[in-house]
C-alpha cells in the first residue's frame, strides 16, 4: 500500500509538472499572438499612411472635407467622399509567418515543422520559442541564439524598407480649415478643408463594365461650387444634368454613354471625370468604365 501511494503521488507530481508545462507554453504563444496581432496592426498603418503618402504626392483635385483626430490618429475625408486614416508615430511592417504546435509539441511556422520543441519533455524544458528578422526581402527565423534561417514561403514579395515613416506630424488648424503634414524629410504640407465643396459619383463598383451601344446612369453628389462638363475617353460620351426634383442629397444625374460599334475606336478602359471648381478650388470624382465584349 506504501507503494502504491508513492506511485499516485509520483503520478500527480508528473500531471502537476506537465500542466505548469503547458501553462507556461500557452503563455508563450499568446506571447507571439499578441506579437503578431501588432504587427498586424503595423501592416494596416502602413498600408494606411502609404495611401495618404500617395495623395499628398497628387491629391488629383480632391480637396478634403472634414478631417478629425483622436490618439494621433487622423481620419480624412475627401470630397469624393472616400475616406484615408494617417497614423503619425508608429512604424509600418509587413505579413507575418503563421505560428502554431503541432499534435508532437513541436513548433510550425508556415504549416511546416522547425523540428523545434516547443514542449519539453522528462521535466527539461521546450527548446524555446521563435524569434523573426526580415533580412534582403525575407522573414528570418532562429531560436534562443542559434544561426538565422529563411522562412519557407517567407518571401515579402518587395524590396520595401520595413520600418520607414513617411510623416514627422500632422495637424488641423484651430478654426478647422487647414491641415498641415510634416514628412521626415521635413517637407510641410498643407491642404485646405473645405466642408462644403463636395463631388461624389455614387458607385459600388471599382469598374463599371459596358456593353457596346448601351447608356448607364449614376447618382453625382455635388456642392458648394460649378460643375464643369464631364471629360471622357474617345468614343464614349457623358453628360452632367441636374436633377429637378432631388429625392436625396445626390442632385445630379451622370449619363454614360458606350462606343457605338465594335468598329468604332474608343479605349477599352479608362475614366470618366466629373470636375467641381469654387474659385482656386477643386473637387473631382472619376468613374473607371470597360467596353465588356
């Protein structure tokens, strides 16, 4: 009998030391977890701060509405009524491994075993938890201090710098019609916020295909200046109309009209532009249409 309490006491040590284990592996992977979802959210503020980048290079005649801000975070909003967040202070990274154990205690990355125990086994402890680089273009592997390794399918797929910031600051003027961007090449920008200067084409679709001989009409959002006649690519034609009788704030109607014949020349892909002017002031939308055969 003396034994066999030894032996159930020897038991219950081992289950107790294999769940203080597995305790201790849970930890670490929401360690890495809670490592990943950061990057994560590193990977939308660039993605963010790359499309503001691009409209501070060419707002192409958008001018901004109302921008408001809350924790250094900038939402804007343009007078298409599309919107860009600007996130100054915290730097961009890119999509990151996927991290998990397998059913043997040892650690994926991609899918694929490192041959690496992330569970130990007879009371020793794991052979630690991953630890990742981005070396000429791919994410890096290595545990504790051992030699870095390229991750399969770890390839970024860009030449992109990891870590680069395109903005020092932002602010909005204390009357709230001017907003200003510093770059970290000291460059300042600034952009007037006109609330009321709007043009906005009301379409779901990123292209609008068109079918040879055929008319299309879209919703147009406009005000607080003229519109100008829409510009359109060869052999299309658009007209700008004001509704008499608007049901909603969208007061224009945009007629598009498609090439006539499939011998008639026209590109096949492009852009009709709608223009709204209010003095030095511009407001533009575009429509992308495709002849669809």
């Amino acid at each position: 009998m003396k034994y066999i309490k030894s032996y159930i006491l020897l038991t219950l040590m081992a289950v107790s030391f294999v769940g203080c284990k597995m305790d201790d592996l849970k930890d670490d992977v929401n360690d890495l977890k809670d490592r990943v979802t950061l990057m994560e959210e590193q990977v939308k503020i660039l993605n963010d701060n790359v499309e503001v980048f691009a409209y501070v290079l060419d707002s192409q005649q958008k001018t901004i509405s109302s921008v408001t801000e809350s924790d250094g975070q900038y939402i804007i909003t343009l007078s298409d009524g599309s919107t860009m967040t600007l996130t100054v202070g915290k730097l961009g990274s890119v999509v990151q491994p996927t991290i998990s154990v397998d059913e043997n205690g040892y650690w994926l990355v991609n899918g694929l075993s490192t041959g690496v125990k992330a569970v130990g086994e007879n009371g020793k402890d794991g052979d630690g938890y991953p630890e990742f680089q981005v070396e000429n273009g791919k994410w890096q592997v290595r545990f504790g201090d051992g030699e870095w390794s390229d991750v399969a399918g770890g390839d970024l797929g860009t030449e992109t710098s990891l870590g680069d910031q395109f903005f020092e600051s932002a602010s909005l003027s204390g009357d709230g019609t001017v907003f200003t961007i510093v770059g970290t090449d000291g460059q300042v920008y600034t952009f007037p916020v006109v609330a009321s200067l709007v043009c906005e084409i009301k379409n779901n679709d990123a292209v609008v295909d068109f079918k040879y001989d055929s008319v299309q009409e879209f919703d147009v959002k406009i005000s607080g200046g003229e519109p100008l006649a829409p510009i359109y690519p060869a052999g299309w034609r658009a007209e700008l109309t004001k509704k008499e009788a608007a049901a909603d704030e969208y007061n224009y109607t945009l007629t598009v009209y498609a090439v006539l014949s499939r011998a008639a020349t026209a590109d096949n892909t492009s852009d009709i532009v709608v223009r709204v002017n209010n003095g030095t002031l511009w407001a533009v939308d575009k429509l992308q249409v495709k002849m669809k055969p």
